[in-house]
C-alpha cells in the first residue's frame, strides 16, 4: 500500500530557496575580501585561501615581479615541491610536484602534472616556459586533482591566472632587463577603460639572448640562444550587475 502525501508549490518553492542561500551566502563572503587576502579558485570557483580544503599555494603577480620571475621555469622558487623537468625540446619540458612528474622522449605521453592557463589543459606546456607575464596569481595545487581537473593530475597541477581588463581603470606598466650574453627581456602591459561598461587590456613579452657556444653554420643561430616573444589581448564587457563578458 502506498501512501501519497500532498506536497504544495510553496512548499517545493521554498525548499529550492533555501537550499541556494548557502551557495549565495558563499559568494556574497568571497566578494566581501580583506585588503591582503589572496582569492584562488583552486576548487573552480572565488575562495579565500585559508577556506580551502586543497593543499595550495599561492602566489600574486606583485610578488613574482619582486623576486623577478619572469620564466615558469623558476616557480620552484615559490613553491619548494614543484620542480621544473628539461628535456631535448620545449614540447618535453614539464612540471613535477613531490617528485611526481613524467619524463618522456615522446610528444605522445601526456604529463602527471597538469598545466593551466585561464582555465585551458595545455598537454604540451613547452609554450608556458617560453615567458609569461601580466599574471595575476599562479597556484601551485599539490597531490590528486583528477576530481576537478582531469585525468593528467595524478601528481598535481599548476593553475596560472592572468590578469582582467578592469573598468574605469587606465594603467599600465613596461619591464627591461639585460642580462649574460646579451639578453635582452621586455615585458609590459596597458589597460584601457572603453566606455563605462567594457574595458581592454593588452600585454607582452619579449625575450632574446646569444648563445654561449658559437654555431659556424651559417645561418644557423647559436647554441641556447634565446628568441621568443608573445601577446595576449583580453576584452570586458559588463552591460550590467551580474553579466560579465571576458
């Protein structure tokens, strides 16, 4: 024998309001920041760091700048557990986090350690160690992330968060460096207010640096040297509270 109970719409309405209080009380506490907190998406959504339950660390783009990072290969230096691995060719290089990582002669293998830029999986990371710059925050997540991020995650992940236009705001900032063998090392970025409800913001690098063993070939650059450079532009629209474009 079954028995049916009358469930009215007021009642079903109001258990779907109150089950997203929490979720709108969350995001209400993850605006409300205090000046010195740093805000990591770790889980894939806006969290103080001491709220999350991940073995993280971060690091804001004012300190990579004060401890002139200007190469990915260098986050060992604010993360003891990650290490940078080279290889024969940039396609090969890649991350290992406590002594996790993959170490391959073939393109075909993917990595343990996972590489993020603004939310896209690079299976081949070689273009991350060519320069970054205009970062906002790198996030170094450290163990098993295959919950949120994949497959590729067994030793860890790497999540690198760039900047946003922001609106009503005109900034910018330019970086020079020189360096053995002539390296040269640029780096900048503007941003620019379009109206009041859409911004753009433009940065990038440029790196170039002679070899240190003279190749006689002609035509033929030297050994380890140095010639990259990249840009990256990213617009904003915000038509009103709540929708934003990016």
């Amino acid at each position: 024998m079954k028995i049916f109970a009358p469930v009215s719409l007021a009642a079903i309405s109001a258990v779907l309001v109150l089950g997203a209080t929490p979720a709108f009380a969350q995001a209400q506490a993850a605006e409300d920041v205090v000046e010195g907190e740093i805000i990591v998406t770790a889980n894939k959504r806006n969290e103080r760091l001491q709220d999350v339950a991940v073995s993280v660390q971060a690091v804001d783009g004012e300190t990579l700048a004060n401890q002139a990072i200007s190469s990915a290969k260098d986050f060992g230096v604010i993360a003891p557990t990650l290490n940078f691995q080279a290889a024969d060719e940039a396609r090969l290089f890649n991350f290992s986090i406590r002594g996790i990582g993959t170490e391959s002669f073939s393109v075909a293998v993917e990595p343990s350690v996972s590489t993020i830029v603004d939310g896209v999986v690079y299976t081949r990371v070689g273009s991350v160690f060519d320069g970054i710059g205009d970062l906002e925050r790198v996030e170094v997540l450290r163990g098993p992330q295959g919950t949120l991020y994949g497959k590729n995650t067994t030793g860890g992940a790497v999540n690198l968060i760039s900047r946003a236009p922001e609106l009503g705001e005109v900034n910018g900032y330019a970086n020079i460096g020189y360096g053995n063998y002539d390296r040269i090392d640029l780096n900048g970025g503007v941003n620019l207010p379009l109206g009041e409800t859409a911004a753009l913001r433009v940065a990038g690098t440029y790196s170039k640096a002679d070899g240190w063993f003279k190749n006689v070939l002609p035509g033929k650059p030297d050994l380890a040297s140095v010639s990259e450079y990249g840009i990256r532009a990213s617009l904003l629209f915000e038509p009103s509270d709540g929708v934003k474009f990016v």
